[in-house]
C-alpha cells in the first residue's frame, strides 16, 4: 500500500539563523552583558563561593548561552509547526528580550523613578518589536555582543585574574634578621567603642583579655580600617596596600602578601573564610571547609540580575546583596566549618553552634611546644552577626527567621526608634563577651607551649559596624561612618611586657609593614602603609577604598572615638558586669534589684505569655542552650503609655526591654535578661511595666495566642516552617496616611504560592486577599513559573488602622496552616 505525501512545513534556515540572531544579541545586551559586567567587576563573589577556573568558565558560557538558546529550541520548534506560530513565537522572544534591554538601560538612566523606567524600559521593547522586522539585519549585529562579553569577562575583567595562575613570588624570608611566632586575629564587625569604658580604657571588667593586649602591648587607640568591606580590608592587612577596589581577595590579585613573605621559613596555620591569600602548596586549608556548590552561585545570579534591571519600587522585593556575597536566597553555606572538640565548653553540638568558635579552636589546637616557627593567623567571623551566642558560649535562639537583625529594615537601615537597636548592641556585645573569652584561651594555649613572650601577638577588626538608629548597618554614611572604620588594633612584640597607649592615626595597611620592621625582614617590596613602630608625633589622614556608596575618609581626632564611647553608654548605662548589661535604656539601673524592692501593684489588666516558657521551666546549661532572648506578647492596661518593660527572674529584676505595639494595649515582647540569673531547672518569670507615676505593675501569665481569624471566621493555623515562606519588603506611609506593604510568600519547595495573604493589626483583620501581584523575581530564584503570582502589593487605609498599632503581622496561608511575618511601621 502506498502512503499518501503529506505537507510538512519545511524550516527557512535563513529565517531561522537571522530570527536567532537578533534574539541573541538582544538577550546579549538585556541580561548577559550587565551580569558578566557586575560579575566580571566583583570577583570577591567567586572567592566567596570557592569557585574554581572551570566553574568560572562556565559560568559564564550559561549566563551568555543558556537563555538565547532555550530562545533558538523555540523558534525551531514553531519553524516546524509553521504558520503564523512561528512569526507569533518570534515577536513575543524578541519583546521578552528586548524588555530586558530596555529595563536594563533604564535602571541606568532612571534608577531611582520606577514610573519612568517602566516607560523607558517598556518603551523600547515596544519600538524593537514594531520595528524588528526592518530592521533585522541590525539588529542581527548584536549577536556579536556575545562574543565580545564573553571576551571581556575571561580576558579583561578583574575576575578574568582567577583564570590565571598565581604569579610566582620570590619570598623574603631567607632574609628574617629576628625571626619570631606571628599570631595574627583578624575579627569582622567590631567598632572599638563597643570595647571601651567611659574612661576611654579598654572595659576589663567585660573584656579582660582584650584589656591584656592593651596592658602588656602597643594599644593604637586611633586605628581607622582602610574599607567598611571585608573584601577589601583583609586584603590590604596582609599586602600593606591599599590596592584596586576591583581586585579579588585572592593570591593571583596579590600575590605579594604576608603568607609569600615569608613562606620559605615560617610554617603557616591559617584559617580564611572568605578570601584566599595563601598559596595551597604553603596553606593547608584550616578552615575544615565543605566542598563548594557551584547551584548556590547561579541561584544567586536571579537577584543580582533583579538588582540591576529592576526600577526602585520593585528593587525592594528583593533579598539585601549588601550583607555579604553569596547565599542571597538563605542556601546552605558553601564554607561550612567542619567541627572540633570543644570538650569543656557549654556550647551547642557541632553543626549548631556559630562557626566561628569551631574556627577559632582550630588556631588554638594548632599551637605546638616545640614547633616550628609559625604564623597562625585566622580571619574570625565574629562578633559579626548572626548573634545568638551569651558571654559564657551558651547561645539562645535568635528571634530573626529571614532577617539579618531585628530592627533593621528594608534596605539594611535601622528603624528610627531607638530600643531595637540598642537591644541589638546589648545582644553584640554577649557575643563579644565569648569572643574575648576564647581570646583569653588563645593567650593561655600560647603561655603553656612557651609560645606568648617570643611571639608577636597582632589583632586588629577588618571594619566595624553601625547601631545608629535610622542610619545603615553596614553602608558608610554621615552619621555612622566612624562606627563603620574606627577598629581595634593590639600589637604585642615579641618580650613585650609593658603596654602603652598610642594615640597617633594607625591603619590596617600599617600591619605588615610593623611585621617586616619588627622581624628585620629585608625586601624590596613597597607598602602604602608604614611601620607602627615609627609612627610618633606622625598626624597622616585617613584613606578609604572605595566601596558602595561613599568614600569619604574619616576624622583622625580621637575625640570622635570617646563621642563614639559616651554614647554607647547613653545606650547602656552601666557595663561594669554582665548583669549590668542587660538592662538598657531608663530603668537599666534597675537590673539586679529584688522584685520586692519596686513594691509592684498587681494589675488585673496585665498579661504575657512568652515563646520561651516551655524553656525556661527546664534550663540545662549542660545542652549550650540559655534562653536570654525574650519574647512573647504583652497585654497591658491601656493607660500605659511606654514601651518599656522589666523581665524579671525568680524574683530578681534580670533585664529590661520594649513592646512593639499592635494596638493600645497588646503588642509583642522583645527583652534581653542577664544569663547569670537564669537558673538551671525551672525559672518564674515576670513581666512589669511603669505604671506612669513612678511605680510599677505586674500582672500574670495567660494564654495571649493571638487568633488570627479569616473574613469568615476560621482561625488561621500558624506554624513556622521554611519552606513556606513569607518576606516583607517594605512598609511605607502613604500620602493619604495610611500604609503600604510590599511582599512575597510561597511555599519554595512544592513551588506553590501562598493561598491566601492576611493583614492585621493586632487581631484586627485589615486585608484579606490572593496574592495581587506578579514576582518575577520568584520564579527565577526557586526556577518555577507557577511562583509567578507570589507577591503582593496592600495599601491599608487610616481610618481602618487601629490605634496605636507600631507592627502590623502579614500572615501567609498554604492549605490548611500558615506563616506569619511581622511588618515594622518605621516612617
């Protein structure tokens, strides 16, 4: 039998090439030439992922390659279907693509006006694609734009650096006159303020051992980091240089270091967690570190892509890329430190615990009687957040899920009220507690191998950080650039034994020239610093490395440090103990008084019930856990009218604290206690607030279980779970003065969004809807288009908001449970 022909459509290979062509060039300019810029710009972030050479490579082949040709299997595929598909299938990649060029060149031109990046960005898609088929041989020529960016990132891009192989460094050390142990600590986020007493001394009664350095070495009391990035900073300790901004924190940028400096004769024990500026034939890694994930670093490429293409408004959807260089979306680590023995310690089990002590017990262990010349070094990162651990080493559960730090918002900025972050300083400076007392061991480890009189002993912060209230964390900006660059710097020489004080500008560049002068090392390599040792009577200014938003050097007057001093006590009053601490802001005096004392009236008004009830019935300091972090919610009489609070323990006022309201008189509970007054076993705890004329209330405990209840009158089921999800990424005041709330929920495993979003004031239910609005964003980071409809956009109206409400609670519903996530009003 014979078949009958059959029509198939045949496929205009011409058509086909040209029609991709143009889908790649413009593909090319909207999303793999801004991307590999940035990224070719910033290699820290491949140092920060450990990625190798071939990863590099490709990297970016996939950020070049992998859209355009999802784009060409397309239009082969509707070349074959025929008709009108293809012409269909054709138009709409071309508008998708030329949308990315076009929102790409407006975040450039317009970055801070969303309506007119819309315009602009919509604009072009719109001319391209009526114009397209006129014009296609044009646009054709943009399919060269792959190659050429392809060239720039591997060849002349400061990350085309890691492609190549280190440059072989001849090291000085034959030429050590005094050779002698180097230990080198270089800690992260610590402003020097936060170790001070109003004296302008190093605080011994908190820091005993940081009050060592400072008593039996050289105390640069007016050292200023060189840069507010770690990235940055640490490079320039090791090098003495200042260095280019665009370098990568690895050897190939500077392979003139301290580790090549003296690799012929010292061995080295070195622990880095973010860079990598020991050559591996020197370096054994230290660090214990896992394997690297190259999907962590493509999963992260969605929201830096988000960052440079999105105008303002819908930039603020978007997790923070301030903080640190990787794991945007909250991905598992990819430097996990791998556990040690830490037998004696009251710490969490491995795995738990902050890293950094793990990182810090390795250096320790790997201090030798009888060993040969060394330079132990270790980049710490602590007291850096996340904070979560109490001065003996007990660490309590942090109150943050998604967030960085309670009290800072959308964009890495304090809230404008002064209690959230004082409460955060007080919890920064527990941590700073232990790090001391893992200092103190340190020291001890080097006295019991004959190692602390002969050695040079150097710590030094790499930046510092802000507590300003409505000032940035992290981002140098007028009123918190000295928090951001004025560090501790500790140089004890090797026979020192007397300490001074050293009042003239010191620098992080300064520290390997000191080395070199200390040591009696001859080379010929060049600093931009200069040895500590001949700085006397010296008054040079400061000088930054450019990072992010401001280059501005600080003041070198040492008067702007006591400022600094005095006001951190205007934060914390009494820092003479850890139980002084505890208490902050009016009634911090108060911490450590009977309860009997304040001869409280009981209040039939007054109720809490905490989140840590269940543990602070059965304390066991033998688990590492110590509940100091309090919090829970609060009804109170509604004549109250301070957010000021006692925490008070078995009897014993233990910590102050603040409620952020929801209405007059309910809100939630945010308290730090003293640890020294949490017992083992079973705890009473109370909860007091000012009555308004001097004495104090107290009330009970009660089931304060907020009832979230829908439109219809069902009660929302709220577990938190991370895989559903839920973020806040603004709340602004209206014009009309009423709120804004801009936000995203899914459930990132199933790939589902939310069912329902719910927004209330207190109880109160104020909005009750689907997700209203698309994220594109979404989609790209957990890579589902059924995510599309995840976000959400509320304007909840004044008349509706009840009074006195500081935090509304958006609650997401998946099925039959939810999550909730609180939305701090800051304007």
């Amino acid at each position: 039998m014979t078949l009958p022909n059959i029509d198939r459509p045949t496929i205009d290979r011409h058509r086909l090439i040209r029609r991709s062509l143009v889908v790649f060039g413009l593909m090319t300019a909207g999303i793999a030439a801004p991307v590999l810029d940035l990224y070719g710009r910033n290699p820290a972030v491949f140092v920060a992922n450990r990625s190798t050479p071939a990863q590099i490579v490709i990297f970016g082949l996939l950020v070049t390659f992998l859209p355009p040709l999802l784009a060409v299997l397309i239009l082969t595929v509707t070349e074959k279907i025929g008709g009108r598909v293809a012409d269909v299938a054709y138009l709409t990649l071309v508008g998708i693509a030329a949308t990315a060029t076009g929102m790409a060149i407006s975040r450039q031109v317009v970055p801070e006006s969303t309506v007119w990046a819309l315009v602009l960005g919509l604009g072009f898609a719109v001319f391209v694609v009526l114009v397209c088929r006129r014009i296609e041989q044009g646009l054709a020529v943009f399919s060269l734009l792959g190659p050429a960016v392809l060239v720039m990132f591997f060849l002349i891009s400061p990350t085309s650096r890691l492609l190549a192989e280190p440059e072989e460094t001849a090291p000085s050390s034959d030429h050590v006159g005094v050779p002698a142990p180097i230990v080198l600590i270089q800690l992260d986020e610590l402003p020097l303020a936060s170790l001070m007493d109003r004296e302008g001394q190093i605080n011994d009664s908190l820091f005993p051992n940081f009050a060592r350095l400072a008593e039996e070495g050289n105390w640069y009391r007016n050292a200023l980091s060189n840069s507010i990035a770690t990235t940055s900073s640490v490079p320039a300790i090791l090098t003495g240089r200042l260095g280019d901004p665009d370098s990568s924190p690895a050897l190939v940028d500077h392979p003139e270091n301290l580790f090549t400096l003296l690799g012929d004769g010292y061995d080295m024990h070195v622990v880095e967690w973010l860079t990598d500026l020991c050559p591996q034939d020197l370096c054994k890694d230290f660090a214990g570190r896992g394997p690297a994930r190259f999907g962590n670093l493509l999963a992260d490429v969605g929201v830096v892509y988000g960052h440079l293409s999105l105008p303002l408004s819908a930039r603020t959807n978007l997790p923070s890329i301030d903080g640190s260089w990787k794991g945007f979306l909250g991905q598992a680590d990819t430097q996990a430190i791998a556990p040690v023995d830490l037998d004696g310690l009251q710490v969490p089990k491995a795995g738990v615990r902050s890293g950094w002590i793990d990182s810090l017990e390795r250096v320790i262990d790997g201090i030798e009687e009888g060993a040969p010349t060394t330079i132990h070094f270790a980049h710490l990162e602590a007291p850096h957040i996340p904070w979560r651990t109490n001065p003996s080493g007990t660490h309590y559960q942090r109150p943050e899920q998604y967030d960085e730090v309670d009290g800072v918002e959308v964009g890495g900025t304090w809230v404008d009220r002064p209690d959230l972050p004082r409460l955060a300083f007080q919890r920064h400076l527990y941590q700073l507690g232990f790090l001391d007392d893992r200092l103190g061991a340190l020291f001890q480890r080097l006295e019991e191998t004959g190692t602390w009189d002969e050695a040079l002993v150097i710590v030094v912060a790499d930046h510092g950080a802000s507590f300003v209230p409505g000032q940035h964390r992290r981002w140098p900006k007028e009123d918190n650039r000295v928090d951001l660059y004025r560090v501790p710097l500790f140089v004890k020489l090797p026979g020192q034994t007397t300490g001074q004080v050293i009042d003239e500008p010191a620098f992080g560049i300064d520290i390997v020239p000191t080395i070199v002068d200390v040591l009696d090392i001859e080379t010929e390599w060049q600093f931009d610093g200069r040895s500590l040792l001949t700085i006397e009577g010296t008054n040079r200014a400061h000088e930054t490395i450019y990072y992010c938003c401001n280059d501005e050097p600080v003041g070198t007057d040492i008067t702007e440090l006591f400022r600094q001093v005095d006001r951190n006590y205007e934060w914390v009053p009494d820092q003479s103990t850890w139980t002084a601490v505890a208490g902050a802001g009016p009634d911090a005096g108060l911490v450590g008084r009977e309860v009997s004392e304040l001869d409280p009236v009981e209040s039939p008004d007054l109720h809490w019930a905490l989140t840590q009830a269940d543990d602070l019935a059965g304390v066991s300091r033998a688990t590492g856990w110590v509940p100091t972090y309090i919090s829970g919610r609060l009804e109170l009489p509604e004549d109250v009218e301070t957010d000021d609070l006692l925490v008070a323990m078995n009897g014993v006022v233990a910590g102050t604290g603040l409620v952020t309201r929801d209405s007059t008189s309910s809100g939630e509970i945010h308290a730090l206690v003293a640890e020294d007054l949490v017992a083992d076993g079973s705890n009473t705890v109370q909860i007091l607030v000012p009555d308004g004329s001097g004495g104090w209330l107290s009330g009970s405990t009660a089931d304060l279980t907020v009832d979230y209840m829908t439109e219809e009158g069902r009660r929302l089921d709220i577990r938190p779970e991370g895989n559903r999800r839920i973020e806040i990424t603004g709340v602004e005041p209206t014009d009309s003065g009423g709120w804004q709330i801009t936000g995203w929920a899914a459930d990132v495993s199933n790939k589902v969004p939310a069912d329902r979003i719910y927004v209330y004031g207190g109880d109160l239910l104020l909005i009750a809807s689907e997700p209203n609005k698309d994220n594109q964003n979404v989609t790209r980071w957990f890579k589902s288009d059924d995510l599309l409809r995840s976000g959400f956009t509320y304007e909840i109206e004044e008349g509706s908001i009840p009074a006195g409400l500081q935090r509304f609670t958006v609650v997401a519903e998946f099925g039959d449970v939810a999550v909730e996530s609180p939305a701090t009003m800051t304007g």
